[in-house]
C-alpha cells in the first residue's frame, strides 16, 4: 500500500475527502479483516487485521482517518456480525464492508459523557416499533454516516438501536466538531422522536451496557494499531532529520540530548507493538480482552504524545512550520487519542477495576 492509495488529491464534486479516502481503504480490503466471506470479508484473522491496519497507517499517516475506519469497524460492523440477526446481516453488511455506507456508533451524550450510567436518551415502544428521543454529541464519522448504531435507555436498560440518516426525526450536525484529528468527522446527533421499526433493536432488549463495552474493548485493542503505522512514519522523519541536520560540526543524532530521545521513541513504538500482538494472540483464542485492551490504550495514547512532542523537540522550527513536516498536527491529534475510546484515567479505572480495587470493584474479580 502507498500514500498514494489513500491521500486522493481532491474529492469529486459534491463527495467528501473522508468518505473518498474511506472508499480507497475499502477498495484495498481493510475494511473485511477478520470478517466471514458470507458477508463480503476476507474470513481471516485479526493478525492480517493488525498488519493491514498499521500500513495503512504507515501510508495515510493520518490518525483522523484511522480513528474513521476504526468507528465504522468497532461501532457498527462487529456489533452488527456478533449481534445481528440473519436479515439485518445480510442487509447490512455487504455494503458497510465495500464502503459503499459509512457507520459508526452514539454513545456519548452531552452531560455525560461515555457515562453509561447518566445516558439520557431514550426509547420508548410505540405501535410501530421504538421512538428515540436525545442528542449525542462527539460522535466519530458523524455527519457523514449512512448509519449509526445508537445506544438509548429502553425501560430500565440499555438498548442498541440501528438508526439510519434517511430517518425522519434523525438530524446530524456538525456541532461538536473538534480540531484534533481532521482526516475525519465528528458532530452531534438529535433524535427527536425518530421512529424505527421492530426490525432494527439490534440483539436483545437490554444488552447494549455489554454491547457498548465489547465494542469499545475492540476499538481500544486496535485502534492504536493504524496510528503505530503513523509513529513509524513519525520515527523515520525524525531519524532522517538528525542524520542530515549539522550542529556544532556534527550530525545532529551524535547528541546525547537527542539521540536519547530518539531512542525513547523507538522504544515506545515496539512496546506498542507488543501489545498489539497480545490483544491480536486473545482474539484469535477467542479469549477475554477487558484488561489487556485498557493497558493497551492507556500505555499506547501516552506514547503517542510524548513521542509527538519529541519529534517536535527534534526538528525544532521545522516541525511548527505550517506547511511542514505535519508534526505539529500530530500534537493535537495525540492529545485527542488520550481521550476518544475512554481516556487514560478512564482506563486506569478499568484497570484497578479488573484487579480488584479502585473505582468500579464489586468483589467480583476479572
């Protein structure tokens, strides 16, 4: 895979750039990884996952596209394969993995947050199937999503909801657009009393507490392993540029002060790499990723910022130069992968959890 793959020069008229380059990264198979052939995948493991994910980061060196392919996938993709009925496969997912739809999934609500607990919007059961009603906000693919699979309170539980743009009382925006990440979109979406049918209660009543913490465990596992792709690009630049850069009669890498740094860098990229193998060696042996996916997220967002500023550190000006080397947006963008799919703190949380003790224990164990 080349940049060329994946960096378009300009969209067509009337097509977004994101859902142009999304197309080409559909058109290269990333998006059938560990998906049945039944439904238009590859029907391989998440080992060719992990490999295609993290050259396409290498290639895009885009984490906004990353985080767009990753959403789609982890929000409406494998909740749609692990919980979908036969119909709603068949109808759905040819055409999500052929990039021919854009999806995702609403959590996050404007006073909660990800707060499961706080969710306040809701579903009620009409005649003609559910009503929602509520607003989600931060919303990752959002408001270019064909589909979106909407997590609402139903009685006292939560439910998951596919929820298409084309219904009526469904409006995305682009309020809660954020600066971090531009390779893709997020905004907000207002459901008022939007009427799907029976049909589309994705898995049963009172599941989507589960379903929300399966898919973002897969999102957390994953996610960072397109944006190692990025940090190998980001390693290569800086290494090049200490070999060229002179300072004081020397190459600019014989220096202690930035040698170590380099070396921390290529330190932490492998370490990431580690972990990615570990959630890939859990998902394939069909075992739990509750734990290894938090540490995976937590130790991975940390790196990606510290080892961000220090390319920044390293090429000086030339990394802040506008029309650059593109560092500096890197900044902003490893800022922002501290908090989408939980933040650090969060996933500290998970964490002590799971080791009985911190926030969230109840004597339960793992």
């Amino acid at each position: 895979m080349s940049s060329e793959d994946v960096l378009p020069q300009a969209a067509p008229d009337g097509e977004s750039r994101l859902r142009q380059r999304f197309r080409k990264v559909a058109e290269q198979g990333i998006l059938g990884h560990a998906v049945p052939m039944a439904f238009g995948g590859l029907g391989d493991g998440f080992g060719e996952l992990y490999k295609a994910h993290r050259l396409l980061g290498r290639a895009c060196r885009d984490p906004g596209l990353v985080l767009a392919v990753n959403a789609h996938l982890w929000g409406a993709v494998f909740p749609l394969l692990q919980h979908g009925s036969e119909d709603q496969k068949q109808e759905l997912l040819p055409r999500l993995i052929s990039g021919e739809w854009l999806a995702g999934h609403a959590i996050t609500e404007p006073s909660g947050g990800s707060d499961v607990r706080a969710m306040a919007t809701r579903a009620e059961p009409v005649a003609d199937g559910f009503r929602l009603s509520g607003e989600k906000r931060y919303i990752t693919n959002v408001p270019l999503a064909d589909w979106l699979v909407v997590y609402a309170r139903l009685q006292e539980g939560i439910s998951a909801f596919l929820v298409s743009a084309r219904d009526a009382g469904c409006r995305m925006t682009q309020d809660g657009a954020v600066r971090a990440c531009r390779g893709s979109a997020t905004g907000s979406v207002l459901l008022d009393g939007c009427l799907v049918g029976f049909d589309r209660l994705l898995g049963k009543a009172g599941a989507g507490g589960s379903m929300i913490q399966r898919a973002l465990e897969l999102e957390r596992s994953f996610v960072f392993a397109g944006i190692a792709g990025v940090m190998e690009w980001q390693l290569e630049q800086v290494v090049t540029h200490s070999r060229e850069r002179r300072s004081r009669g020397v190459h600019l890498g014989h220096h202690q002060a930035i040698s170590h740094r380099i070396a921390d860098m290529k330190l932490r990229l492998d370490t990431i790499d580690l972990w990615l193998r570990e959630c890939v060696r859990l998902c394939e042996a069909g075992q739990r990723i509750s734990l290894v996916s938090a540490q995976t997220k937590l130790f991975a967002s940390e790196a990606f910022l510290q080892s961000s500023l220090d390319a920044v550190q390293i090429l000086g000006a030339k990394g802040l130069e506008q029309s650059g080397s593109g560092m500096q947006e890197l900044v902003l963008d490893a800022m922002a992968g501290r908090l989408f799919s939980g933040s650090s703190e969060i996933q500290k949380n998970i964490i002590a959890a799971l080791l009985g003790t911190g926030e969230g224990f109840r004597g339960k164990g793992r």
